[in-house]
C-alpha cells in the first residue's frame, strides 16, 4: 500500500555556525519540506511513501530526486519541470528555541503546481494521504491542487491525515489561514495539530476543546501534540487519553520532530495499530529527532526505533 505525500521538497542550507543568517558564511546543503521528512520517515519503517510534486530541472530539483530515490520513496507522482526552478530554504543554527528561517519558494517549480495536475495522477495502489498546512499557502493553485487532491482520495475510499504545521509568514493573513486550514481539516480521517496550534485555529484552549471542535467537522481521530509533555488523543467514537513524551537526554534541534510524530502515527494506523499506540510510536520518533540536527536524517529505522524502546530513552 502506498502512502501520498503532496507538498513542496525544497534545497536545504543549514548554518554551521551560530548567528544570524546575514552573517553566516558556512553552511550544509541538505533537504527540507515537512512532508519529505514524513516521507522519509515512513520509509524508513517500511512504508512505501509516494511523493506528488514538481522540481525544476536544476541541481537542487536533481539533489531532491536523488534523495527521494536514495531514502526508498515512490516517485511516480514527482514531475521534473523543465525552465524553472526548485524552492530553497536556509535555516540558522541554535542550540535553545526554534532556529531562524528565510524560504525562497514564490515561483517555484512546486508552487505552480495545477489541480489537472492532479487530475493526472494514478492513484491505483494507494491507501492513505497525507497533507499539512503548509503546500496549501505557497500557492493559490497549490491550494486548489490540495482539494483536489482530497477530493479524488475521498472518492476513493483514501483516508486522509492532516498537520496544520503552520507556517503564519507565508500566508497574507491570520484569519485567511485559519479558515482556509480548518476548511481543509474537514473529514480527515486524523487531525495532527500542536497546542499552539490548536488554540489559534479553534479558539479553544484545552487539548479536549481542540479534539471536539475537529470531531464536529467529521474527524475520526485528532491528536493535538503537547511537546515535552507528549499528546493527547481523541476517538470520534472510542478512546481518549494522553501519552507522555518520551525521555531525551539532550535537545539538539525541534526542527522535524512534528514530521516524526506524524510519520509515526501514520505508520502505526496504517499498521492497524489503536491510536493510543500510534501516538505512543509518534512520541518516540519525535523524541529521537530533537537529538539530531538535521530535519530528517535523524529519522529511524524500525530496528533502531526498537532499540530506543527497549532503551527506555534517547
């Protein structure tokens, strides 16, 4: 069974050296775009990821489709754009907090990508999708290609995953983002926000708020992550409760982690797992990432996410 991912991959250049981004002189060419990390991830476990997207026919589109290729993903969905370009991103380093980032996306390959784009695709063999809130403000047809895509998964019988993952400087307003993602949220099987997130797209300001205002818009299972505190879950019509986080030694960077749990979650449900084990495997994955620099490359396989079980901590 394969499993979609719809976004933007994009070049990434991570600061080898504190400070701001304007004074940085070295840097690591590496990969970012939230759901290439879920990608990946999922990979790892021994899921068949399959990314939809577009590249540009330059070094940094061929970087992305090597890594797709290298780390196991399903790249009949990717479509190499011939004249334009593929979206960057450079990320500074931090050792407390969230890390500074400046996107060089607008008129990316990825970003002009068309709801008969969509209509092209063949989704035989696919059984789950997963989108975050994130591809949707690059674009207004990246937009259009999202509920397109939801649409044709729906009329498929495809269950649907979604991460708010907000991303508020690439939207033109808070009110616009709000609306448009809580539009978007509506009948997926899943709903992923984080704490921060869910008060600012609900109005509500407990775990349990948050779940109940994603259940009357149809979502089955909603798991609103609490950080360090790990998550708590909600079944439309079954359990509820929360995880604890998992123990981490040393907090590298936050970067990704969100991408772990997600990619953990999807994993375990698509294993047919409960939801309260599926989060309990998302807390662990984004426990191992925040120990890693990297976005993704932190990202286990299922042997070493047993060793870290067994181990108690990371």
């Amino acid at each position: 069974m394969k499993i979609i991912l719809l976004g933007e991959p994009m070049g990434l250049f991570m600061a080898e050296e504190p400070g701001r981004l304007s004074e940085v002189r070295r840097f690591t060419a590496s990969i970012a775009g939230a759901e290439y990390n879920v990608a990946v991830g999922l990979a790892r476990l021994g899921h068949t990821p399959a990314y939809c997207t577009r590249l540009g026919d330059d070094p940094l589109g061929q970087k992305i489709l090597d890594g797709l290729l290298g780390n196991g993903i399903d790249t009949g969905l990717v479509t190499e754009a011939e004249g334009e370009f593929t979206g960057l991103m450079l990320k500074s380093s931090t050792q407390e907090g969230d890390p500074d980032i400046a996107y060089y996306r607008k008129g990316s390959a990825a970003s002009k990508i068309t709801p008969q784009d969509i209509d092209g695709l063949d989704l035989s063999g696919c059984g789950w999708l997963h989108v975050t809130g994130i591809f949707p403000a690059v674009s207004a047809s990246a937009l259009a290609a999202v509920h397109r895509m939801i649409h044709r998964a729906q009329a498929l019988d495809i269950p649907f995953s979604f991460d708010p993952n907000l991303r508020p400087q690439l939207w033109p307003e808070e009110r616009r983002m709000v609306e448009t993602l809580n539009e978007l949220a509506q009948g997926a099987q899943t709903v992923l926000p984080g704490i921060g997130e869910g008060k600012l797209l609900t109005g509500q300001d407990t775990p349990e708020g948050i779940a109940n205002f994603y259940h009357k818009l149809g979502a089955e299972n909603v798991v609103v992550k609490l950080g360090g505190d790990g998550a708590y879950f909600s079944q439309k019509s079954g359990e509820s409760g929360r995880e604890p986080g998992f123990p981490v030694e040393r907090i590298v960077d936050t970067v990704g982690a969100g991408d772990g749990f997600a990619a953990g979650v999807v994993s375990a449900l698509c294993e047919g797992l409960s939801l309260r084990e599926a989060v309990r495997r998302g807390n662990v994955i984004g426990a191992i990432q925040v120990t890693e620099k990297s976005d993704n490359e932190g990202l286990p396989t299922r042997e070493r996410l047993e060793t870290v079980l067994k181990a108690g901590r990371v």
